[in-house]
C-alpha cells in the first residue's frame, strides 16, 4: 500500500474518528527508526506548544503487513505529558498511554500491525494530547 493514496483520504478522516472501530490495548511510546518502509505526513504543530509536532506515517513491508504510528517530536526546554490515539480504517488502531516527554526526543506510538491487501488504501488519522489539550491531525 502506498501512503500517497492515504494523503488524499487523510483530509477526510476526521469523521473517521468518531466512527473508528474500537481500539486495541493501550500502547506504550517507543523510539522512532524510520526506513524506506516507512510513508510520513509533514509534521503539524500541536497547539499547545510550538516545540511540540506530530504527524501520522504508514509502515508498510512487502507482505502488505501495515501498521499506524503516531510520531511525536519534542524540540522544548521543559517536559511534556503526552497521550494519544491512533485510527485507522483498515484495523491499525490503538490508545497510546500517557507518558512523559523529554526535550530533544521523538517517540511513536505504535499501533497494532494488520495485513492490508495489495490494492491498498483506506483513512488515517491521529491525535495528541499534550498537558491534557488534544488536537487531531486533521
């Protein structure tokens, strides 16, 4: 699947989130590795803080076996609370755990890997809470 065709949907996907299947077990934060697996949005700034951003991206490898992660990058002086959720319309949801977040520190939440067929396609979105203010992506 290629994450170009998930742009296009992503502008829609806000109501995605309000009809999302439900999501799986709260996911903890864990270091970002990116590869060529991996299909990014640009990153958004959350509303909170300027030095707080988050996009959305697409891993995907060639067995079409695709998972959702939220990536949060803090580039602050001072500690932030985040939490978060990720949604997909093809089954890659998850809560993600509220945590502290250092300065100088990108971290994902991953949600759950899902098997998607090779004509691909379908919504994403996420959301980042940050001190208990959310934003969507979209």
């Amino acid at each position: 699947m290629r994450f170009k065709a998930l742009t296009v949907a992503v502008a829609a996907a806000g109501a995605l989130a309000l009809a999302a299947s439900p999501a799986s077990a709260a996911a903890n934060w864990q270091e970002v590795k990116t590869n060529s697996n991996w299909e990014c949005l640009p990153y958004k700034t959350h509303t909170i803080s300027t030095n707080i951003k988050f996009k959305p991206c697409v891993v995907t490898n060639a067995n079409h076996d695709t998972q959702v992660v939220l990536v949060v990058q803090h580039s602050g002086t001072a500690a932030a609370v985040i939490a978060g959720e990720v949604v997909s319309s093809f089954g890659s949801n998850t809560l993600c755990n509220s945590s502290t977040l250092n300065p100088g520190f990108t971290r994902g939440c991953y949600a759950p890997t899902v098997t998607v067929p090779s004509s691909g396609g379908g919504t994403v979105n996420v959301r980042l809470s940050v001190n208990g203010t959310s934003n969507w992506y979209v």
